[in-house]
C-alpha cells in the first residue's frame, strides 16, 4: 500500500480526504469509506505555513476533481492545538501558527478535524495495519523528529495535552538529551555522518539502537503495550538494526517480557491511512 501503488482513477463518488503535512512532503489522498485511497497527490512541503494552506486547498481540489467532499482531515507534527484546530511551532517545520482547520473548513464547507501525525499512524497500524486486532498500542516513528503515538482499547490516547515520547530526557553522548536528539534521522546523520540507507557497519547500528532502547524501555514501562510498531524513515531499516535493540531491551531488565516490536505494515502511508479513518468518522458524527 505504499504511494507507489496509489492509481489515479476517476469515480462519481463522494469522497473522503486525508491531509498528511510531514517536515519534508505533504501527501493529500482521497478515499472511498472502505479507506480505499482512489487518488493522491504530493509535493514538497513549503516554507511558510501561508503557502502551505494554499498548497494543500491546491492538492485536494486537484484529488477531488470532479466529485464532492465528505470530510477533510489532516495530520500533522506536534505540537497541534487541537481544540481550535490550530498547529502550533513545531521544531521539525518551519511553519508559523495556522489555524488550519478553520481555513479548510470555510474553503470547503465540510466537517474537517486535525490529529497528531503519530496518533494518525498509531490509529491506522491498530486497525488496518501491523498491530491489528491488539488493544493497547505503542506507535513510535523515527524520522526527521522522534514521535510517539498511543492506543488504548482501540482508541488514540491524548492525555491532557498529546505525549511526547521523543522529547523524554535520556543519558547519551555523555550528557542528558531528548531521545530525538540522540536517534532521529537529523541525529544520526549529525553523530556518525550518515544517512540510515547508508549505514553499512554493524556497530554504527548498534551504537543508535542502544540509546533507542533506552528510550523504547522507559515507554515501555511506562505504557505496557500490547505491541510496539516502529514507523518513519528510519524505521524502514529496522531490520538491520532489530537484534541489536532487542538485546538492549533485555539488558535493560524490564519488568516483564517485552512486548512484540514490528515495523508499520503501511510504513509510508500509515499516516495519510490513519487520517482517512479519522475522515469517515468525522463525518459520521456531523
């Protein structure tokens, strides 16, 4: 189900439309209710929060073409204002402040929600995707930024605000930072002068898969998932890196046995997935 695969095609449907903003590309997909993506668009994502809103009015028009709109979601980074429907400064985009909601709900006149983009990810793998049919689900994604998004009883857990996982304080580099700092694919390119696809030394995995276990072990305990799914741009590597995490894990002495980790069965398109689901429930509710 990767972007690859998406197929443009003409329908005299109603459609629902999923917005996925990420720090590098924004994806729009339009969907039937069976989550069936019919048609998508992407580009790379602007500088201003300004020229985003107008790309992405863009993006869908262009997706919907000729058909009619049931609901809009998009996802987003955090921090996101949900409430008022706003995303807020987030470290890995450049964006101001939009009211984001507002805008695409005066421009289209339909329902239209925003979620996190690692609560949208969490929500897809839990239902359509690798953790499907598991109750309790820990989401990590590991790209740009280290994002966290959580599942329990089948619904996306927002606290008082969203969690935060990779923004968790871990001893590594000899000195306390976020976990994000220390394992995102901005650190790993900055610590070792690589990108993750050109990463071929073993010790250079394990070195990164140590300071990720720390962070996996303290979410972990914390949460006691029933599964952990491992997303993003680095996650596409998880198989060079899993023997390694594993056994930190187990030096780690957690409580109890740790729980499955596998990688998102949509690893590219989790996301845009999770806001389609999100769309047709919207949609049912207004």
């Amino acid at each position: 189900m990767g972007c690859a695969q998406f197929k443009h095609k003409r329908y005299n449907t109603v459609m629902y439309i999923g917005v996925d903003i990420g720090g590098s590309k924004i994806l729009v997909v339009g969907s039937n209710s069976k989550y069936e993506i019919l048609r998508h668009e992407k580009i790379k994502t602007p500088e201003t929060s300004a020229q985003g809103v107008t790309e992405i009015i863009h993006l869908i028009e262009r997706v919907v073409g000729d058909d009619d709109i049931k609901s809009i979601y998009v996802a987003s980074p955090g921090p996101i204002d949900r409430e008022h429907g706003r995303i807020l400064k987030t470290p890995n985009m450049t964006w101001e402040p939009v009211a984001i909601v507002s805008k695409l709900k005066n421009h289209f006149k339909v329902p239209v929600g925003l979620e996190k983009d690692a609560n949208a990810a969490a929500l897809s793998e839990a239902i359509i995707g690798a953790a499907k049919g598991q109750v309790n689900v820990l989401y990590v994604t590991v790209s740009t930024g280290v994002g966290t998004g959580v599942i329990i009883d089948g619904e996306i857990y927002h606290g008082a605000h969203d969690p935060e996982g990779g923004h968790m304080l871990i001893h590594a580099e000899n000195k306390n930072e976020e976990l994000e700092k220390a394992t995102s694919g901005k650190a790993i390119k900055r610590r070792f002068g690589l990108f993750g696809y050109e990463i071929k030394d073993a010790n250079t995995w394990d070195q990164f898969a140590y300071d990720l276990a720390v962070g996996f072990h303290n979410l972990i305990q914390t949460l006691s998932p029933d599964i952990v799914i491992l997303g993003g741009g680095v996650g596409v590597h998880f198989k060079k890196f899993e023997r390694f995490l594993l056994a930190h894990l187990e030096e780690l002495n957690p409580t109890y046995p740790t729980p499955p980790i596998k990688p998102a069965k949509n690893m590219e398109t989790c996301v845009a997935y999770g806001t389609l689901i999100l769309a047709t429930r919207i949609s049912k509710k207004s």
